[in-house]
C-alpha cells in the first residue's frame, strides 16, 4: 500500500512535466514559424503562460484551491500581486522606453 503513493507521486510530475512542455514548445514554434499573425501569437502566449502557471501549481506544487488551507490561499494571493507588479512595472517600464525611442 505504500507503494501506491510514489507512483502517483512519480505520475502526476510527469504528466505536468509533459504539459509544461507542451505549453512552452508550442509558442516558440508559432513564433519561429510564425504560423499566426502578431496579434494572435501574443495572445496563444500569454493564454499559455497563464495555464502553464496553474499547471505548475496544481503538478508540482499540489495546490489545490478546493482544498487548500488559508496559508496556501495567501501564499497564491501574494504570489498573484507579485506578478501583477512585476508585469505591471515592465509594461510601463516598456512603454516609457518606447516613447523615449521614438519622440
């Protein structure tokens, strides 16, 4: 019986392991064939950033927000704020750069 729960264990990071994968090869194939147009392609990033996210948290990290404690609640929160902040920040920090380069 003991047995069971390495396997699983061993199971459910391969198979995120894979997804991972998969979330990061097809964007850099549709750029580097650019399949798609511009406009397109950033937005099959970005949605692949956003699953890749949640799937690192619920293979590799095992969080679950069905199950979660409070503390892994608030660990996420946090977490959430942090990238808002730093995406927020290169964006204006981009966006500065590009008025500056072009005026």
């Amino acid at each position: 019986m003991g047995e069971a729960r390495p396997y699983r264990s061993l199971r459910t990071y391969l198979i995120g392991f894979a997804l991972a994968l998969v979330l990061t090869a097809v964007p850099f194939g549709l750029v580097a064939t650019r399949a798609l147009p511009a406009g397109q392609i950033l937005v099959v990033i970005a949605v692949a950033a956003v699953v890749q996210v949640l799937v690192h948290l619920r293979f590799f990290l095992h969080l679950d927000l069905r199950t979660t404690p409070r503390e892994n609640l608030l660990a996420l929160g946090f977490a959430a704020v942090l990238i808002c902040i730093m995406i927020g920040g290169s964006l204006v920090i981009m966006f500065n750069l590009h008025y500056r380069m072009w005026v």
